[in-house]
C-alpha cells in the first residue's frame, strides 16, 4: 500500500502501458529495464509477428514458429537501446521475423535432409501443404510491396489497426494511409489473382486463429526477459501479463469501434480474418451488450459447412417508400473450417428508447466461390416496435447456398432470326421456391380441370434487389452470335430477367436455373400462357412499337414540360421510385419505345401476367410534383399517336415554419379527405386510379412549398425528416369540415373525416385511415369550386420528450416491462424495456397518449395516459394485475363450449379479451386493478350472433374474481343484438 502514490502518480505522469507509443515503451525497456513496457510491445505486435512465423515456416512444426517468435523479440531487446523508432515497431519486426524465418527454414531444411539420408528415406512427413503454401505466397507478394504501401496494409489488415490508428503510428494523415492501403491493397490483389491464388482464400491462411495465441506469447515473453534480462524481471511480466493484454485490448478495442463510426462509406473496407472454428457463444439479439452481434453458420444443400464464405449485412429501414439496399456493404466475416462466423457491426444498432443500444432490422446475405447466394432480413427494431414476425431472430442464423453449376445460358435472336447483338439482359428478382423444391413449384402452375384453383405461386425467399449480389453476374451483354451467360445465382432457383434492345420489344421472362425445356402452362383464370424458360434457351425478340404523343392542359392547350408519361396506371409510384421514367420536353412531346404491339407485356411473368389488355391501349400521364395539374390518361390511336390532357387543380403556397420562423425541410403532400363527392367525380374525370398520397409538393428556393388539390374536403400533410424531432400534428376533422354535427351515426363517426387520432383519405381503392402522429403538421382545407390560388401555413414545435419511471407498489424499479400504445395491447410482438426509465417523445400538448405497461414474469400492470405538457418526469406505479373467471351458459343452462368472445374496454386505454372454453369456462387476464371495465360478449355460433354488454367491474391488485355462470339469453336464429 505504501507504493499505490507512487504507483499513481506513475501512470498520470506517463499515461497506461496501453496508451504509450512503440517508441516509448521500447525506451523505458531500454533505460529502466521495465518488463512490462516490453511485454506491452509483444502483447501489441505478437499476432503479427507470430502469423509471420508460422506462414513463412510453412511445414515446419510448431516449436520451430515459436523459436523464430522468440528470436525476433530477442534481438529487439537485445538492440532495444540502438533502434531509433519512427512511429510504429511493425515494420522492423516484420522484416526482421521474415529475415530469421527464412534463415530458419533453410537449416531445418537442410538438417532433414542429413536425417533422411540417414534413415534412408525418400520422403518427408506428411503435412498439409495448401495451407503453408498460399501463406508462404501471401507474404511473399506482401514483401515484394513499396515499404509506404507495406506497411499499411501490414498495420491495418495483419496487425488489426484502425486507419486512424495506423495513421498515427506511420506519422502521416489518415487520408494519406487510406490512399496507400486501398493501392496497396489492389496491388496485392492484383499480384495473388496473377499466381492463380483466390485472395478471399489466400488471406484467411496467412493469418491466425485467436485460439491459445496469448498463452503460446506469454509464455514466449517471460523466455524472451529471461534470456536478456534475468529471471526477476521475467517474472514480474510473467505478473502484469494480464492486464498488459487487458489493457492493450481494450484501448484497441475502442480505436477501432471509434474509427468505425467515424468511416465514411467510400473507405475501402477491410480484408476480414477468417473466424475462430469453435463454435460461438449464444447470442440474444434483445440484449444491448450484444444488439450488434450477428452469428451463423453456411452451409451447402447437405448441410455441409462451407468455409470461406463472405458475409455482408446492410440496413434495412421499415419505412414506406424505402425499399431493400441496393448495395451489400462490406465484406463484415469469412466463415471458418465449420462454416461459422460472428461479426460486430454498430452501424446495425441504434438507441432505444430505453436509452440503451438496439438493433435495427437487417438484410445479410452470404456469398461463396462456387455457390449461389442466400439472404435473410433479421430481426430488429425501428423505434418502439420489433420488426415484423419474419425476419429471423435466433442467436445463430443459418444461410444454405446451392452450388452454382448451372449457369443461364441464353441466345438472343431477331425477330428475322438473325442473332441479337448488344442486347442487355439484367436480373430484376431471385427466386427461392418454397422448401427448395422447384418441382412442387412448377406443379403449381400445371393446367387444372375447369373449377380446380391453383394455389398461388409461393416462395420461400424473393430478392427484388440484385445489386446486394455483387459478386455475381446480374447484367450482361449479348455477344455477335446472340448469346450471353448470367452466373452466380445458384441451382434449382427462378430468375427474373428484363431485355432491353433498340428497335425491339422489352423482353421480361422467368427463367429456372435447371438444364431442362422450357415449361408451358396456361394458369387457371388467366387468358394467356405462361412460359418458365430452362437454364439454356433461345427467345426471339418481337419487333417494337413505338407511340408519340404530347401532353398538354386540358383548359388551355398549353404544353406540359416535365410530366412522367408511362403505359401504366401505377403512376405516383413509379415517379417516385424512378423506374422507367420518361419526362416530356419543353413542348410537352415525347416517345415511348420498347412497347409490344398491343401494349402489354411481350412475356407473361408467372404472377401477374400481362399488364394490360389490346382493349386497354391508352398512357398515363403525371405532371411533376409542384405543377398545378393531376394525373390523366389517354387513348393511343391506331397510328401510335395519343394526346394526354391532364385538369388542372387549385394550386397552394405552403410555408412550414418553426416557433422562431425558421423554414423548415419536409415532404409535403396532398390527400382528399373521405367523404369527398368532387374526388370521386374528379377520379370519374381524370380516367385513372392513382394510390395515396394523391399528388405531392415541390420545394422552391425560398423554402416554400409548391402544389396542387382538389375542390372539397382535404388535408395538405407534412412530414418532417426523420432526424428531425418535432411535436405531432393534432386536428379536429369532424369539427372542421361539419362544424357544430353531433348526430354521427355509428358508421359515420368511423368513416367519415376521422377522429382526433386519425384521418380518413380517399384513395381510388377504399379509404385508408391516416394516423395523425405520423405528421408534425396536418392543414386542413375545404376549397370550393373555381377557388384561386392558396397561401397557407403551418408551424411545427420541436418535441418534449418526457422521462417515464416504472416502480412497483415498494418503489423499487421495475426493468422488463413491455410497452403497448392504444387500446389493443400486442404484447408477443412489442420488446422489453430493458431500463426502468426512458423517455417517450412524440406527445401533443393537448391530446394525451394512453400506453399499458406490462412485466409478465412478476405479473405487473400500469396504465398511463400522458401528453406534451412541460416535459416533467412522470412515474407509473405498476401493480399486480387482476383477473376475471366465470363461465357462460345458454338460457337453459347448459355451457356454451365455444363461439363465445369476451372483452373488457377500459377507456381508451387497454382492452382485455378471452374467449370460453370446451366447458364453457374463461378466464379475463392483465386488468389493471381498480379500474372499472365493461364486459362485452360476442357470440356467433348456428347462425345466431349476440353483441351485448353484460356488466361492469373491478378487481383488487392480484385478486381472482369468480363471476360464477353468465347466462346468455335465448335469441332466434340470424338476430343480432
């Protein structure tokens, strides 16, 4: 104790072992004999160095590695007072491990030779040479790099440092390392492809396995010290091993979790190591310590492992309008001998509400030389919720790739017969059938009798997102004979495929990659035959049809510039996914090519078949946000010409504005509001069905918005940024549209405008029901016939969140509760709160929130209903939940055994519900105690139905209340009551 001051005072003057450069360390060595300092150096660089030994050794057994090892380090404590470090110790130790590695191996050789001679053998003993051999080769190229370009792919992708990190200890920028590595990198690629060696294979061997390398160091130090300094001072390392290497570790540790978060995504991503064999600890995905590690396991069509495949994970962001990534991401893990890998990516996870890391929802593909790909979307969340039930959530997740020896193989020919030269084909989906079995999927599709369904066409996996495949071919170019190859995609799956050529019609097939004919069928229903085309096929392409046209406006005749013209009634979506866009010029002309002679689809798909039918020859037309003009659509002529003539709406100036008038960046549309009569007249007028929203705004330099809407009721919604945080909008649309209305009738107060909480939009299919929290402004509007422009405004309030505390009835906290929003509880799909505090954002001064709080393990229930109001703290005391039994009996007494549905509504804020058993019996679970509830009771069974409130009541904290026999009264056969 008398030493701890000393000791203090120690590490504040020169900082933990861990935080010291090379140089450093290596001069208190030199000058103070610490056995520490240098045991920190071979704590830092043993992995490198030892990786080195072991690859240049090749078949060499272990004990000749570990006498390099400790050659290496010896001459560096011998020569610790003559070394002038600049930066790093990596690149002296490294040539000086290849140095005595070779110098090694040349002996060993030579005194096996003698041995042999001896014995009288001719061969050496057995050894597995792949291995060694594309290690030898690896460090031979590395070797052979420019020293600056050495060295950072030494330090970043052999020694496991950050670029920021590696940057340091070179001396030089980071963008500097960045440029040498990404070079360095290439040229090293570039060297093993031209030695006929797979880098993703070769690099894997020239490094090692985590397994037993500290002990085999450790006990290399202390002989090493020994050897140069004395028993004493190896055994005070021997002592502070432990946490040197803690220490080291750690620091590396959050380098490199920094740098992750600090890559920008054009960095060159880092050559993985492959992963230790052993199988991986357990994994749960809800638990914040391990919210960003992923593990699994590849393996082929027969369950055997396949090592060396690469693993990619990208986001993916449940949001509408947001479709799967495009890119796989870097390579995160190479799987080892047993096909397993694990993996930590931050960029998967996010912060909770609970304040704690989380992970989003993800797409992890894996890919292997030879084999097809496989995918999953793992589980995740995205806010409050848990992503849909699909996505997988296990610990370790499994990914099967088929093998890839079964290419497509197509010829393209004109519709002459001559071949198709320059053709593009692309992949646009793969396709997964449903247990692998492409057989059972085909028979789907064969021919029925007359009044047979067909079930529909089901799959395992669809990826409608080829460009997460990077490393296989989904785009290729017809050669002079016609013929093009697609490879990569995996055996027994089907494909998707989209030609495009000039002149000719655009060509969507399905093709199943098996060597087999082609498939014919005519589906049940469908007035067309579909066609599954086999791995080789030739197609001749039909001849295309062209259409002119000009879009213009329906009043005037004034051109429209910059309106999506397409053959397709699926307009708004289209403009704003941007495929297969075609914009009018500044005379509102324009030209569609690629079209079949009747305007459908040349080749049915398996699904959808054509898109439209030779009656149906028309085009769609959809002015760009910001005009003052709805979607149309017009007939083409018998000469390929078609005039579009889009009505024009009442054009609006919004400006969204905060508190201090600050404009403020949204997504800015518009919607009718249900019920409105000049909709449906004007959806009559306009001659096209269009989906939600039904027109959107364009943003102007001074940072207003541009846009259009519709005579009658409606609602201009704005959105904010997801980044941003503000208040949700909160209207009255009964009151503003039917001021002073009180008799709503039941259909009424749940159709029309909407409620407090909602809003309900017209859509050409039905109506859908808005939520009012999705938008932090809502404005109403009820513009009549021939209304001139519109200058409106909205102003958004930044939000409050409010920290919430669950406590039981002791105070103590309570940390697991699942949190519900609204009066139907989802209490399997929401996640545990994994704190006892957090914080709820998005409330509205004036409209409370009701949120149920449930911990099902202690049988625990709170209820709170809470708004914006100046954002101080609140605390739900949780008590143990009540329960309601009884059993339901008809008039005459007997038990009803089912078609009976209970259900208590408590305000607006929980709903329990049950139903009765065979014997009549139920059993109302997670009341909140002293609370009244109304007991509701549905019944539907022999064409009787009974709606009814039966009573009110409340239960004790943990109470079980018996309600004894409900006696339903006798009702006639098809009454509701």
């Amino acid at each position: 104790m008398k030493r701890a001051p000393e000791e203090l005072g120690r590490l504040f003057r020169e900082g933990t072992l861990a935080s010291l450069t090379d140089g450093q360390l290596l001069e208190r060595y030199a000058e103070q004999g610490d056995g520490e300092a240098f045991a920190a150096i071979v704590a830092r660089h043993g992995a490198m160095v030892l990786s080195v030994c072991r690859s240049s050794l090749g078949p060499l057994d272990a004990s000749d590695a570990e006498d390099v090892f400790q050659a290496t380090f010896l001459v560096l404590a011998r020569r610790a007072g003559s070394i002038a470090v600049q930066g790093s110790l990596a690149g002296w130790l490294y040539r000086v491990a290849r140095r005595t590695a070779r110098q090694a191996r040349i002996e060993a050789t030579r005194r096996r030779n003698r041995e042999r001679a001896v014995a009288g053998r001719e061969e050496i003993p057995p050894h597995d040479p792949s291995r060694s051999e594309l290690a030898g080769i690896v460090h031979q190229e590395l070797a052979r790099l420019p020293e600056h370009y050495r060295m950072a792919v030494l330090l970043c992708d052999l020694h496991g440092l950050t670029r920021d990190q590696a940057a340091e200890a070179i001396g030089c920028p980071s963008g500097t390392v960045a440029g040498r590595l990404a070079r360095g990198r290439e040229r090293l690629r570039d060297r093993l492809i031209r030695r006929g060696v797979d880098p993703a294979v070769a690099w894997p061997a020239a490094t090692l396995s985590v397994v037993d390398r500290a002990g085999w160091i450790r006990r290399a130090t202390v002989a090493i010290l020994s050897a140069d300094r004395g028993p004493a001072v190896a055994r005070t390392a021997a002592i502070a091993w432990g946490r040197v290497v803690a220490s080291v570790a750690f620091l590396i540790a959050i380098g490199a979790a920094g740098a992750a978060g600090l890559r920008s995504a054009d960095d060159p991503p880092p050559v993985p190591h492959a992963v230790a064999p052993s199988p991986p600890a357990p994994i749960d995905p809800e638990d914040p310590a391990t919210a960003g590690v992923f593990a699994g396991k590849v393996v082929d069509t027969e369950g055997r492992p396949i090592p060396g495949a690469r693993i990619h994970i990208a986001p993916r962001i449940l949001r509408p309008r947001e479709a799967d990534p495009t890119e796989p991401g870097p390579v995160r893990a190479i799987t080892g001998a047993d096909g397993r890998f694990r993996f930590t990516a931050k960029d998967m996870t996010f912060t909770a509400i609970d304040g704690l890391p989380a992970r989003r929802p993800g797409f992890l593909i894996a890919t292997a030389e030879g084999y097809g790909p496989d995918w999953l979307r793992t589980w995740g969340r995205d806010g409050l919720s848990s992503s849909p039930p699909g996505p997988a959530k296990p610990s370790e997740m499994m990914l099967t790739l088929p093998r890839d020896d079964v290419p497509i193989r197509g010829r393209l020919l004109r519709p002459d017969g001559r071949p198709l030269a320059g053709a593009t084909v692309r992949v646009t989906a793969l396709y997964v059938p449903w247990k692998r079995d492409l057989d059972a999927h085909l028979e789907t599709w064969r021919p029925r009798p007359a009044g047979i369904l067909v079930a529909p066409e089901n799959y395992e996996k669809t990826l409608e997102s080829p460009g997460v495949l990077s490393e296989a071919s989904t785009q290729a170019v017809s050669d002079d004979d016609g013929r093009f190859r697609l490879d990569g995609l995996g055996r027994e799956r089907l494909v998707s495929l989209a030609i495009r050529a000039p002149g000719l019609a655009r060509m969507p097939l399905i093709v199943m990659t098996r060597a087999a004919p082609d498939f014919r069928t005519r589906p049940f229903g469908r007035p067309y035959e579909a066609v599954v085309r086999g791995a080789r096929f030739t197609l001749a392409m039909k001849a295309e049809r062209t259409i002119t046209g000009v879009v213009r406006d329906k009043a005037t005749g004034e051109p429209i510039a910059q309106a999506w013209v397409g053959p397709w009634a699926d307009a708004i979506s289209a403009l704003e996914t941007g495929r297969s866009l075609t914009f009018t010029d500044a005379s509102g002309r324009f030209i569609l090519d690629g079209l079949s002679a009747n305007l459908t689809e040349a080749e049915c798909t398996q699904e959808t078949g054509p898109r439209s039918s030779p009656s149906d020859r028309f085009v769609v037309a959809v002015p760009s946000p910001g005009q003052p003009y709805f979607p149309t659509k017009g007939k083409v002529s018998d000469a390929g010409e078609v005039a579009v003539e889009c009505p024009r709406g009442i054009p609006f100036r919004l400006t969204v504005c905060d508190p201090s008038g600050r404009p403020v960046e949204a997504e800015v549309c518009y919607t009718p509001v249900l019920p409105s009569v000049s909709f449906r007249e004007a959806t009559d007028r306009f001659q096209v069905q269009t989906a939600f929203p039904l027109s959107r705004a364009a943003r102007q330099a001074d940072g207003s918005y541009r846009g259009v809407v519709l005579p009658g009721p409606g609602a201009v919604l704005v959105q904010t940024l997801r980044e941003a945080r503000y208040r949700p909008a909160h209207v009255d649309p009964k009151g503003f549209f039917a001021p002073g209305k009180t008799d709503w009738t039941f259909l009424e107060k749940i159709t029309d405008y909407g409620s407090d909480e909602t809003l309900s939009v017209a859509p050409s299919f039905g109506n859908i029901t808005l939520v009012q929290r999705d938008y932090a402004a809502i404005v109403l509007i009820d513009p009549a016939e021939g209304n001139g422009p519109m200058e409106l405004s909205a102003t958004v309030f930044p939000d409050r969140p409010r920290r919430v505390t669950l406590v039981d009835d002791e105070g103590r906290p309570v940390v697991g509760a699942k949190m519900s929003e609204g009066p139907y509880p989802r209490w399997r799909s929401e996640p545990a709160l994994r704190s006892s505090t957090f914080a709820i954002d998005g409330l509205h001064l004036d409209w409370p929130r009701w949120f149920t709080f449930l911990q099902e393990d202690r049988k625990l229930i709170g209820l709170l209903a809470i708004q914006g109001d100046d954002g101080a703290p609140c605390t739900v005391r949780m008590r143990p939940w009540g329960t309601v039994t009884g059993r339901v009996v008809d008039h005459r007494g007997e038990p009803i055994s089912r078609g009976v549905g209970l259900f208590a509504p408590l305000g607006r804020g929980i709903t329990a519900s049950a139903s009765s058993d065979f014997a009549g019996r139920f059993r109302l679970e997670r009341l909140v105690p002293g609370r009244a509830y109304e007991v509701h009771i549905d019944q539907g069974f022999g064409g009787v139905f009974i709606s009814r409130t039966l009573f009110q009541v409340k239960v004790a904290p943990g109470k079980v209340r018996d309600l004894g026999d409900i006696q339903l009264p006798e009702s006639k056969p098809g009454t509701v009551r």
